[in-house]
C-alpha cells in the first residue's frame, strides 16, 4: 500500500470520476485505475463499482475512508518530522470547512504569535470527523460546529457565524417561494433554527450543508437562500443579490475542541485564548 493510492482512494471519493481525479492529481486515467486495483488487492475488496452515471463506492469503501484519512494525516505528520522546519512541535489544526476560506489565514497569524515556536498543518473537514480525529491523536485541536459528545472531548465558545437570507429579486419574507428556496443546512443547529422559524421553507427540493456549493446554486438558478454575512455581503456588493429585509439572521455557534488531556495544558489553553471571540455575529 502505498501513499499515492490512499490520495487517489480519497480523490476518487470527492470527485465520483476517473476522469475528474485523473485531472486533479495530474495523472492519466489508466494511472488512477492502477492504484484503486493495487489498493483493492491489498484489502482484499472491491472499493468502487463504475457505471454510467459514475463512479460509487462500496461499503467496504465506505469504512475504509476514515482509515485512509488518518494514514494520509499520518503520512503528512511524518514528512513534516523528518524535514527541518525551525519549529519544535508540529500543531495539527482542523477548521470546519465553511470557516476556512475567510478566516483561517487571520487565525493562523494570531496563533502564530502566541506559539512563535510552533509549527502548524491546517486542514478543513467536518466536525463529526474532527471529533473523531481528535479521539484518536490524529488532530490537536479542531473548529467546528457541531460538538461530539464524547468523555474524550473538551469544547470551549469561540463565538457565532451569523447567516442572511438573500434573493435575486427585491422581495419581503412572506413573497419567498419554497419551489424556488435553496435550503441550506450547515449543521443540526442551524437547521433546527431555519425549522423553527421557517416552517414553509423547510422542505426545499434543492438543499446543501456546505456554503461555497449554496452559493454556487444560488448564482446558477437564483432564488433564495441563507448565506454566511461575508458571502452574502459580497454578493450584494456585486448586484447579484438583494438582503431580505424582513427575515430574521441565524447565528451558528462555533467551538474549539480539544481531547479531554490537553484542556489544562499550556499550549492548548494558548490556542484556545487566542481563537476565543474571534468571531462574532455581524
């Protein structure tokens, strides 16, 4: 086994496509096809079946990814050992994947200065594998949205990402149609807040849990929909967009977390100070 063809293995499960991964990875096709037949013998099972509505995984697949996770982390852990950095401890920071884009570069300064002898690998994922890379060492310290509960796990407040409902037309709350809403549903709490106060729009045939692809919706069919304040602030700096102006804003809480060892510890406590109250709603 080898670590090109775990990297292929994960590609394969973003993309669903040959072709896409082949892209991506800057390989040719029949190079793709070669890793996941090596990688399939050496686990003794079939990972992905092919058709011609694309590419799935198998069950085995399936359970085979949270593994492939950690030995791609693994790896990248290692390569960073080996080679002289400057820095004696290699921090591994995961950030909820809606948050890296626009903030992770002003954390990563800040955490920086308080750990000036730290190194650090960022990488953006969801909470549930967060959590769970944090139970198994894989991860120091995650952002997220939505706490695990776990005995293993100590979360703290960072604040809350706030979301505004836009359209493409200027219309009032009650004119906004549910066959033309794009339902977003970026972690359990949000959704439970859009239920409660959304009840007609809670059903939507088009839905997404992470905002670059709402967005990418929202530009290609138009409608409605809620977008974090920065991503919807954009847009309507640009025309694209319009505030509804009636609709409530929903706030997401968002937590550091860390194993339940580190919570006392030196280092930890820094990062935590560093990134609390880092964001607030707008």
């Amino acid at each position: 086994m080898q670590i090109d063809q775990i990297e292929t293995f994960l590609d394969l499960l973003d993309t669903g496509s040959f072709n896409r991964t082949a892209d991506r990875l800057g390989v040719t096709q029949s190079t793709i096809s070669g890793r996941v037949k090596a990688l399939e013998k050496a686990l003794g099972e079939r990972l992905f079946e092919r058709s011609r509505s694309g590419t799935q995984p198998t069950t085995a697949a399936l359970r085979f990814e949270t593994h492939a996770r950690v030995l791609r982390r693994a790896w990248a852990d290692g390569q960073a050992d080996v080679k002289p950095t400057g820095s004696a401890v290699m921090l591994r920071i995961g950030i909820q994947h809606d948050l890296i884009d626009n903030h992770v570069a002003d954390w990563l300064a800040a955490l920086r200065q308080a750990l000036p002898d730290c190194g650090f690998y960022v990488d953006g994922d969801y909470s549930i594998q967060m959590c769970r890379d944090l139970e198994n060492g894989v991860l120091d310290l995650g952002i997220v949205f939505t706490p695990r509960p776990s005995p293993d796990l100590y979360f703290e407040s960072m604040g809350d990402v706030t979301y505004h409902m836009v359209s493409t037309s200027q219309q009032p709350l009650k004119d906004v149609s549910p066959t033309d809403y794009i339902l977003p549903a970026y972690a359990p709490a949000f959704s439970q807040t859009h239920a409660a106060l959304h009840p007609g729009l809670s059903l939507g045939s088009v839905s997404s849990g992470q905002a670059a692809a709402v967005r990418g919706l929202f530009i290609a069919l138009g409608g409605t929909t809620y977008l974090p304040s920065e991503m919807a602030q954009t847009l309507i700096d640009e025309g694209t967009a319009h505030r509804v102006p009636d609709a409530p804003a929903i706030t997401q809480p968002v937590f550091t977390a860390m194993h339940l060892r580190n919570r006392h510890r030196a280092g930890y406590r820094r990062m935590a100070k560093t990134l609390r109250g880092r964001i607030a709603p707008q």
